[in-house]
C-alpha cells in the first residue's frame, strides 16, 4: 500500500527524542459473528484494571430481523482472547451512540448511551440512559436508569429548555467515585443551536447534579457539538472537548472546558464561554481549516492531555492534528503551544486516543507513558484503520520535555468504500498498563459488518514483573516480563518446581514456558496461572492442595501439573496448605487442608479437587492466610472465613467459621492482605486497617501483646495503595511509592538498618516502589526503576547467593547478569502476589 508523506509541525523545541519501545499488534480479533444483516457500529472500549480485561460496546443493527437498534458488548482478556458477548440495553425503542468507563470500586461498568424515547425517528425524541454492568457480564437486579431528559434541563436567563440529549461521553473520576457524562443537547427552540450539557452519576447510580452547560449567551449563533471527555487524577478535574460551527467549512474550532471532580450537589454551573481554544498555533492565533470531531486523554505519567482532532472531513481533506496540553496540576499553564499534525493528504474520518501504556522510567521530577492514537481513513477507494504510538515525556512544570513515534502504520483494511453505502467504519480505543486495545466496525471477506479488535503487544524485554512470598515458608518466585518463571530458597516438597528438592540461593528458571501471567505461593506448594487462563499446581500434596484429585504422601510434584481443564482462571491464592481461585465469571473456588473450616465450604473436610464455595457470582479478590481466608465481592464488602482463634477474622469475636461471614457494613474495602494470624485492608479512602494477633505487626503504637477481634484503623493517613501481611511483620505502599513496614524485625526484616521492632509504619529508604510482599522473617520488594531487592532471614530465602541475613534492601541479580529487574511493572494485588 502507497503511503503519503506526513507533514509534522512542532511549534516548540523538544528535546531529543525517546528511544521508544515499538508497538505490535497481534492478529485481528472478530468479536461478532457476521450474520447476514449485521450492521454494528459505534465501538467504545474501557479497560478492567482489577481483571485485567477490556470491554467493548457498540451499537448493533439487523437490516434483515425487525427490531430496534441496541446495545451489545465484548468481552476480551488483555492477552487478546475472546471471553464472551452480551447484550447490553433492556429497552423497547432503538439504542444508539454508547460510551463506557470502568468503576474499579465496585469492579462494574458504567454504559451510556442515547435512547430514542419517543421512537419518531426525529432527533427531539432522545434522552441518555446507562447501565451498571458487572465486570462478569450483565445482571437482572441492574436494570437500565435515565441519566438525562428533556425535562430535566436547566432553564436560567436566557437558555431554552433542551427538549433531547445525543452523543453522550463518559470519564470517571477516582477521587470522589463518580462519573461525569457530556453529551450534546438539543433546544426545544428550533431557532437554538445544539450546545454541551453533562451530568455526575455516582457509583451507586445517584444522579449528583445537572452540572455543566457550554454555550454562548447568544445561543443562535454556533452549533455546539462531538463532545470528549477525560479525567485528570492528579488534579481531580475533568478536561470536556468539543467543536463548533460543525456545519460550517470556512470555520469551526476545538475548544475544552475545565470541569472540578469535586463533588457540589444541587449545584449547576453555566460555562457562557468556550475556555481553552486548542486549534491554534500561537495563544490567540487560530489554526486555519474547518475542525471537528476531537477526542482527548489524559496521560498521568507525563502530567499531559493528548488532544486529537480532524481538520477539513467535511471538504474531503481530513487532516489529522495533536494538541499536547500540560495538566492543570500545573498554575498557570504554560503559554508554549505544543501542536502536531500527524497525517495529511488523505481523508481522515474520524479519530480517539488512549494514554498510559509502558510507563516510561526517567530520572528526577518527570515522567512518561506511550498513547496510541488511532483513526479511519479514505485511501485507495477503501476505508482503513491507522495507528500512532506517542511516547510522552513531560516535567511536573508542565514542560513537554521529549516525544517520540513508535508504531505508526494501517491496522486494518476495512472493505471497499463502494461496499459501506452511505455508513463509514467507527473506532474505539482505551489502554491497560501493558497495551492497547483498538476496537472497530470493518466488513469480513465476505462483506458482512462485524466488530474487530486488534489488541497491541511490545516486544519481550529483559526483566520482571511480580514476586511473591508466603508467611511462612522460606522461598520466592518471580515473573519476568517475557513470562518466564523464576524461584529461589528453601525446596520441600519441590515447591520451587524445578525438577527436585534441592534449596536454591539465586533465581532458576522454572520449566520453559513463557506465559506465566500470575504466580501465588504457599507454605509448600505453588500455584500458577498461564496466559490461557489455565491454572497448574506443584509442591506438597498431603492434603490436596494441588487439585490434582489425590492426597497423602508420594504425591506430590516437583514440576508444574495442570489443573483441570479450565481456561478462564483469573487469580489465585495459595497459603498454607490450601488453595483458592476465581473464575471470569466470578465464581470462587477452594481446595486442600480444611482445618477450622477455613475452605469455606460448610465442613471441615479437606478437597483434592477445587470445589465451588457458595453460589455468589461476584468474587474479586481472595487472600489466604494460615488456615483462614479473606475475600472481597464486587460490591466492596468484605468476608471472612477459617481459624478465628485470635480475631484475625474480624467479626467481632474468636469463633471459628466454616463459611463465609460478612465482615461489618463497609462497602468499599478494595484490597485485603492475611498473614499468619493477622489481617490487613484497605478502604477506597486509601486508609488503612488491621486486626488478629495482637503486637506490632498490626501498626497501632504501644501494644497488648494479646489478639483483638475488632478491626482498627492504623495512622491517618490516607493514601495507602496496596500492603502485605507476613509472620511478625508487615509492608505497605502508600501513593507517592514510598515504602513502609512495622512489627518484628528480629532478623531485618523491616529494612530499616537496625533489629528493632517498629509498632507503627516507619519509612524503607527514601526511593519509589512498585510492589512488595511479606514473608517469614523476610520482606522481597521491586522498586519503580524495575529492581528487585530483598532483606531480612536468609537461609537462601533472599537469592543474593549466600546466606547472610540483611537488615537494609539489597538488589537481587540473576546469576552472571547485570542487566536491571523488570523496567515497566503491573501491581498484581491478589494471592499472595503484590
């Protein structure tokens, strides 16, 4: 295929540019069936970060089968595997122009889109209406909600009641846990012009405020249109995108408005100006061409806005530009105008963008992450889909200090212009730490519609990309980021998996495989999860711990055995002498050693095969312990289960439970640690808690050394993201990454130098960390420059090749290698790998 040159305009010197880490894509993806008749359209795609899965909406149409437009939805693991399909909307009248974004406190979705309500085929009839979606897929006790009508519009001086909604587009904000959704609205004066509107929608699916309106006072000048919106969590605000003059080929600009995250209920605000004008060259000096359609993202890592647009569609030109805009974190922006163009010359449709790929490591006060804009395109008498990377690199004072192309290239021939009619392709894009998922309409070899994905990859890099330990055991693993499997310590039972039942004081190799994607180790025994959802056991098996169907001596396995015949095992949690694992479908599952009840199952018989607990569907998270269990469901709450002998349960008392039992009424616990005899959570507030054995280990200062039942907030602050609990000790890291750990600390487990205990959280050093996770007398930890360290008991357990216990972190090196531990890291907070 010929190819045009590009034209690239950079209006302000940059410096040299990033050596980037090029995209790939793997094999497109049908995510429909291709009927005859079957006519999707308008894909939107949101990232899990709990599953580590997307899932794309669309609007599906029949041209064969009567009835109205509605709207589905796809399921697809980040790996790039079909999951399942649904179907969204659950209304009578026809369904259009979907959007969706992901709600990591509840682990749901949020689906939106704009329903013909008075079914007349005119625009006047549309209001906007969504859906909660669990991660798992569609569920009858969450039905379809309006979100905006008519009726419900603001009417102050001078503006007109809008008589409909179209076009919604859909942020959600992290810090106060709602959605904002912009759409445009449609006067109920035909002499008005469509302008922007937006409302909040809580979690709980409360409609907070009608809050934003965009237009001028003179509102029959100008057609308000295509609005975008991303969020900043930085700042806690939103950035909305729109154009004007839409109609119009001698004008027309993108201009933003800057939207608070705060929460105002009851409280309207009317923007009676455009804000930020992005389609200039200079601060006042307007880029020449008709613009329209932007899209927009927000970059954290690099503290940027990547703005997108097309220039000239509606005169068969589509040129396509960039606007780069620092974050507002930054006061006041700066007056540099960072403006690209990033095709020409053929006629480009429509466009999106996602940020925040492959976190770029720098030194000092900057940062950096890849964006993948993506976009369709007239070319050859056919349409096509194009991809750029962009790695970003800015500076906390709102300096774009590099970037740089990757990939840059077609994704996808979507059939002959003459095929499509009258319709044009559409395209979706979102991005998970690892990749990014471009979602789009093309035709099939045999011209039939269909949704598409192309999920993109990097090429295997050196390095690691999550470690574990357990309570009490002697010995770690670690993942690397080409999906190998590394181990090292103390072998019983062959819990390293390396063939035999020799100790190991450096990492080895387990086995050959590459597709290791998650890794959870137990007292003697190991459980893993490959990239096909399959899940594999090795290590001690007295008491069926491996799943395997057998127990007692002579069986256990010094190799990794697979597990069943299961492909969709989404994270696993092993400790002690048990094993536990969800399902995609959210569905939990326990096997091995049952003392005290602590399977779940209602008995204290031991399992040699995984065996389901209880009917719930809505399993996020389980953490095992020493013969007691932690869970989380999708709605936040938190249970408890096992040996409750010193109130590491937390109920409230010292009983034991054979089931699982609901721990309190808070609905936003979002990740839990159990250890030996205690336990650790945290809120969505990011504060955190503890209760079990009492002592040090749990934080709260001067202590009884006896246990407490009741659970109890440790500190104030408010800021913890993710924590372990060990033996005698525990570790957490709070939102600026700096690392904290408190209790016993009689071998250095604590990192701090010394051997003395700590009854609060006390600073590791001054550096950065990704990821951590308590053991026995011993802590493993990985830092944000990708190094793995290790301190504390070693009798082999550190992997430093020697062994000499250590009081403060120690980098941890393959045997005769010098290169660096994993450069780009996921926090995997489940099991017992953080």
């Amino acid at each position: 295929m010929k190819r045009i040159h590009f034209l690239t305009l950079v209006l302000v010197l940059l410096q040299a540019p990033l050596a980037v880490a090029a995209l790939e894509f793997n094999p497109t993806l049908s995510l429909t069936a291709g009927f005859p008749g079957d006519l999707p359209d308008n894909t939107r795609v949101a990232y899990n970060s709990r599953h580590r899965e997307y899932l794309v909406v669309y609007q599906y149409h029949n041209s064969i089968l009567p009835g109205p437009d509605q709207i589905h939805a796809a399921r697809l693991s980040a790996d790039g595997k079909y999951i399942a399909n649904y179907i969204i909307s659950d209304l009578l009248n026809s369904c259009g122009q979907p959007d969706v974004a992901y709600d990591p406190l509840f682990d749901r979705y949020l689906v939106v889109w704009a329903y013909d309500t008075a079914n007349d085929g005119t625009d006047h009839g549309w209001d906007i209406y969504g859906r909660f979606i669990p991660w798992s897929g569609p569920t009858d006790t969450l039905n379809s909600f309006e979100i905006a009508a008519g009726y419900d519009e603001y009417t102050g001086s001078g503006f007109h009641l809008a008589v409909a909604e179209k076009n919604p587009r859909i942020a959600y904000g992290k810090k106060n846990k709602t959605f904002l959704i912009v759409m445009e609205a449609v006067p109920i004066d035909p002499g008005s012009k469509p302008y922007i509107t937006g409302t909040k929608v809580s979690v709980t699916g409360n409609n907070h405020w009608q809050n934003l309106t965009i237009r001028l006072t003179d509102i029959s000048l100008v057609t308000l249109a295509h609005p975008d919106v991303a969020y900043d969590s930085l700042q806690d605000e939103f950035l909305v995108v729109f154009d004007d003059n839409e109609n119009s080929s001698s004008g027309g600009s993108i201009f933003g408005q800057f939207v608070t995250g705060q929460e105002a209920v009851g409280e309207h605000h009317t923007l009676h100006n455009f804000g930020i004008r992005f389609s200039e060259i200079n601060p006042g000096i307007a880029l020449s061409g008709h613009h329209e359609r932007p899209a927009v993202d927000y970059c954290p890592a690099a503290d940027f806005y990547l703005i997108t647009w097309v220039t000239n569609r509606d005169i068969g030109l589509g040129d396509l530009w960039a606007r780069y805009y620092p974050g507002r974190s930054v006061q006041p922006p700066p007056s540099a105008v960072h403006l690209e163009q990033l095709d020409t010359g053929d006629s480009v449709n429509l466009v999106d963008v996602a940020c925040g790929a492959n976190k770029i490591p720098t030194n000092g006060p900057q940062g950096g992450a890849d964006c993948l804009v993506t976009w369709t395109l007239r070319h050859d008498n056919a349409f096509w889909t194009f991809g750029r990377q962009i790695s970003l690199v800015g500076d906390s004072n709102g300096n774009l200090l590099s970037h740089a192309t990757g990939f840059f290239g077609p994704l996808q021939n979507l059939g002959a212009e003459s095929s499509w009619g009258t319709g044009e392709p559409r395209i979706g894009v979102a991005s998970g730490p690892k990749n990014f998922c471009p979602a789009f309409t093309g035709l099939d070899s045999l011209s039939n519609q269909r949704t598409f994905s192309r999920m993109s990859s990097y090429s295997p890099l050196p390095g690691w990309s999550a470690v574990t330990a357990d309570a009490d055991s002697f010995h770690g693993l670690a993942t690397r980021r080409d999906g190998s499997l590394y181990a090292w310590g103390s072998n019983y039972y062959g819990v390293l998996g390396l063939g035999d039942t020799k100790d190991r004081n450096t990492p080895e190799q387990v086995g050959s495989a590459k597709d290791w994607v998650m890794v959870s180790t137990g007292q003697g025994h190991t459980l893993g999860i490959r990239s096909d959802g399959s899940l594999w056991a090795w290590g001690y098996n007295y008491y069926g711990q491996l799943g395997l169907g057998d127990n007692g001596d002579n069986t256990d396995r010094i190799t990794p055995v697979r597990v069943g015949s299961a492909t969709d095992w989404i994270t696993v949690s092993a400790g002690g002498d048990s094993s536990f694992g969800i399902r995609s479908d959210g569905s939990l599952w326990a096997w091995g050693d049952n003392l005290f009840g602590g399977l779940g199952l209602g008995d204290t018989n031991d399992r040699s095969v995984p065996t389901r607990v209880g009917t719930w569907n809505d399993w996020v998270a389980v953490n095992e312990g020493r013969w007691f269990t932690l869970g989380i469901r999708a709605d936040g709450s938190l249970y408890a289960w096992g040996s409750n002998f010193v109130g590491q349960l937390g109920l409230g008392d010292f009983n034991d439970r054979t089931a699982p039992a609901r721990v309190g009424t808070w609905n936003d616990w979002v990740t839990v640690s159990a250890g030996d005899d205690h336990s650790l959570g945290i809120r969505a507030d990011g504060s955190l808690y503890a209760w079990g054995m009492g002592g040090s280990k749990l934080g709260l200062g001067p202590h009884d050394p006896h246990a407490s039942s009741l659970i109890t907030k440790v500190g104030s602050f408010t800021d913890w993201l993710t924590v372990s609990a060990g033996f005698g000790h525990s570790l957490g890291i709070r939102a600026d990454g700096s690392l904290w750990a408190w209790g016993d600390n009689q071998s250095g487990e604590l990192g701090l130098g010394d051997n003395a205990e700590r009854n609060t959280p006390a600073r590791v050093g001054t550096w950065a960390w990704q990821t951590m996770a308590a053991g026995d007398f011993y802590s493993f930890a990985i830092r944000s420059d990708g190094s793995l360290w290790s301190w504390g008991y070693n009798h082999g357990t550190l992997g430093l090749g020697d062994t000499t216990d250590r009081n403060i972190p120690t980098q941890v090196f393959l045997p005769k290698s010098k290169f660096p531990w994993a450069m780009f890291l996921p926090a995997i907070i489940n099991g017992k790998t953080n």
